[in-house]
C-alpha cells in the first residue's frame, strides 16, 4: 500500500466515525447544528418535514 491509499482510508476512517458518531448523538435528525434533535421543544424545518412524511405514509 502507498502512503496515499493510507491517508486516503484513513480520512474515510474518520468520515465514518464522524458520521456515526452524529447519528448515535441526533438519531435520523438532519437539522444541523440549530436544534438538540428530533422531539426537542425547540424542533426544526426538517424534524417537522420528516414527521409530516411519517404521518402521511401511516395514512396509506
């Protein structure tokens, strides 16, 4: 392996663990850094949008 490859999977390494690290923290959340998460007081655009769409689809 090169010193490329290396650093390359490396930086996918920590991408990854930084990826599941905000999941485990905001759960399917996707609101930035506005809000504490899904079912805060506080909510946001996108929490809002995701359960509208959870509501219609247990419409169905």
């Amino acid at each position: 392996m090169s010193i490329s490859t290396i650093i390359l999977l490396l930086v996918i390494l920590a991408w990854t663990i930084w990826a599941v690290h905000r999941l485990y923290k905001k759960g399917m959340c996707d609101c930035s850094d506005h809000c504490d998460g899904c079912g805060s007081e506080k909510g946001c655009s996108g929490c809002k949008a995701a359960e509208d769409m959870a509501k219609k689809l247990e419409q169905i």
